[in-house]
C-alpha cells in the first residue's frame, strides 16, 4: 500500500518525507476500514422506542415472549374492557374441555340484561346461542353477553370472577386480579399491562379458531348492527385483533395484535387519552417493532448441530441438539452475524441414552446473548464390547499420560 502511494505521488512529480508517507498511508487506510466498519455497524443501530402517550403500555413479539418495549408494565391498573379477554380466554378453555359448547343456549338474567355501559342488547329471559355471546363479547364489547356467560359457566359471576383468578395464576400473571366478567370500575380488579401481553399470547397461541372472532369487523344481533370499536382493523391490513376498553378510571385500552412477514407482535396501551389516540399509540408500537426486530428460528427441533466422540460405546460417536423448535428476536437483518457456542463435556462415555443432556449451547451477537440451552443425545449410543472398552480405555490413559 505504502508502495502504491509512493507511486502515485511521483507521477505528479511530489517527493515526499517517508515519514510523510507513513502517516499518509495510516490516516487513508484508517478513513476507508473505519467508513466500512461505521457503515457495518450503522446496519444494526437500532434507534430508542417512540415516546408513547400511555399511562402503561408493552410490545411483546408474540413468538419468543420476548418485551421489545415497555413502560410502567407491571402496574396494576383498571383494565376496563380488556378484562373481556380474560372472560373468552375462559370460556375457550371450558369450550376445549367439553364442559360447554357453541350450540349451548344461554339464559339471560335480569342482572345480565340490565347490565350498563356496551351492550349486545340481549333481552331478559330469553336464551341466547353461546356462539352468538362470544362475538357479543369480543366484537360488541357486550357487558350484559360477559354476565350471561359467567352465569352459564359458574352459576354466577363471583364464581366465575374466581375462575379467571385461577387461570391468572396458572398463566403466571402477577398483577391481576378479577371481580368481575365485564371490566366495569370495582375495588380491586385490575391488571398490568405485561399480564395483558402474557394472556394475549396464550390466547393466541392456544386457541387460534378462537382468535379468529377478533378479526370481524362487526356483528349483527336481534337487528342491531355494531362494528368493531378496534379502530386499528380498518386502518392497518396486518392487525387482525384485539380488544379495546374504556372506563373514567382507566382511559382508553388497547390490545393490538398484528402479523408482518412471518412476526407476531402484540402492543398494549393503557391510559391513553382518546379513541383516536388509543390507535395512534399502538401503532407506533407495532410500525416499531416491524421496522426493527425479525422473529428468527433459530433451531427446527432434533436438528443436529455437531457430531461428537464417544468412548466405549459400539458407535464412536453420537449425534447432539436442541430437542424443540427454538425463535428468538433479533435486530433486522442480523441473522448472518449470529455466533452459536456448543460446549460438550469432555471424554463422552457409554452408555448414551436419547435425550442426555450432554452439554450447553449458547447463540450470541457481540454481547448479546439470545439463546441459551442445553444439548441432547440425539440417538442412543450402547456399551461397546470388552475388547472395545479395553482399547478405548487404554488409548485414554496414553492420551492422559502425554497430556
């Protein structure tokens, strides 16, 4: 290089010091692999989230569970209607039990038909298809469907109030806590909006029919037209759900879900100060996390990531993995940088059976560590012979001796 400079500089009849050169050399060598190195690491700057107008809110890729954003998420707080999702999320599972059907007819009590606030317009002592109260529920924000159906689940709504705190803890959520089906203001009935990210995901993932009702736009019932109050499904093609909820007390919600190559995120918003802004607010969230972040597989499940050696066994080596599939949430465009340590234990021996753990893997960018798990026999490796293990024996000993 300090060659081609001198060359160059003599053709235009310019002596130069060599001392000159030197610090020539170095400063133009410096600007071009410190242009590409700026340039490479410019590819991965991810800018700090956007300020959002929001007593709470959370963006979770739907996947991995893993929080891209959030803000004062374990908070508990009036969760209004979004306690809706909490109701349906029950009734699916009772619907996956047996325990009730969609062809189920519902009876309409007094509480439920006088019930304020969002209605379905149910009518009192009359039966209602339990098929027809999940969309009343979930499209119409009915609060007299959510009565009805806590009823016809429970018996009553403070049993069913107690079903939902069962199931909050088996989903490990750790700020809420339910009085009732509806989400109308009461003493204690709250939830962080990190809760409401962890049920959307199990609901989403568990019962995906189910989900599907989320997606409609409006829903007609004893003549009564209503639409979707999820302003977000006609303004954005990626969002198919969730749920929006308002109280005096608790602002304008939202839970948004949305797909956008092969990524599920879902944003929560709690607090906001309009309909309008409920959406503005999400989708900042959802443009965000899109824009920035990629769902990747990482491992397929069983898949084989390196072979190694086994002592005393009939085979001389054994196959290691991850036994399930595995994503992770990693910058756009990263992929390629991803560096996957696998550390076996030393001096494998037989017998190997199919899922030993036989060691770590760990997937890193840099710093970064986004996966760590262990590695398992991926086949099962039996004692060798005698002779077998008399050999492999005595080639370790040798091995020791001159190690």
């Amino acid at each position: 290089m300090q060659g081609y400079f001198q060359q160059l500089l003599e053709s235009f009849n310019m002596p130069i010091k060599s001392s000159y050169l030197l610090r020539l050399t170095g400063i133009l060598l410096a600007f071009v692999f410190g242009a590409a190195s700026a340039s490479a690491q410019q590819a991965r700057v991810i800018p700090r989230a956007p300020d959002i107008a929001a007593s709470s809110y959370v963006l979770m890729d739907a996947t991995t569970g893993d929080i891209l954003v959030e803000s004062n998420a374990d908070i508990p707080l009036p969760p209004a209607s979004l306690t809706k999702i909490m109701t349906d999320y029950v009734a699916a599972t009772e619907l996956e039990s047996g325990s009730i059907t969609m062809d189920d007819e519902v009876y309409v009590s007094v509480k439920a038909w006088q019930m304020d606030g969002s209605k379905m317009f149910i009518q009192e002592g009359t039966t209602v298809r339990l098929e027809d109260i999940l969309y009343g529920i979930i499209v119409q924000s009915g609060n007299d469907a959510s009565v009805a159906l806590a009823e016809h689940i429970a018996g009553s709504e403070e049993a069913f109030a107690d079903m939902m705190n069962q199931h909050a803890e088996i989903l490990g959520l750790q700020n809420s806590y339910f009085v009732n089906s509806h989400g109308m203001p009461a003493d204690q009935h709250v939830m962080s909006a990190r809760d409401l990210a962890i049920l959307s995901q199990a609901l989403i993932e568990r019962f995906p029919e189910n989900y599907a009702i989320y997606n409609e736009r409006e829903f007609t019932y004893n003549g009564i037209r209503q639409p979707n109050r999820n302003s977000l499904l006609f303004q954005d093609r990626n969002v198919d759900g969730m749920k929006t909820g308002f109280t005096e007390d608790a602002g304008y919600c939202l839970v948004a879900s949305a797909t956008r190559d092969d990524m599920r995120l879902i944003a929560v918003v709690m607090g906001t100060q309009s309909e309008n802004a409920r959406a503005i607010e999400a989708q900042k969230l959802l443009t965000y996390g899109f824009r920035f972040y990629e769902t990747h597989e990482l491992f397929t499940g069983n898949e084989v990531l390196a072979s190694n050696q086994v002592w005393s066994g009939r085979s001389n080596s054994v196959d290691v993995g991850v036994p399930e599939q595995v994503y992770i949430t990693i910058p756009n465009g990263s992929d390629d940088e991803l560096v996957t340590d696998i550390q076996i234990a030393e001096s494998l021996r037989a017998p190997i059976n199919v899922g030993d753990v036989l060691g770590q893997v760990s997937v890193s960018i840099g710093d970064d560590v986004y996966y760590q798990g262990d590695v398992i026999a991926l086949q099962a490796v039996e004692r060798g012979s005698w002779i077998k293990r008399f050999m492999d024996w005595l080639t370790l000993f040798f091995m020791g001796l001159f190690s």
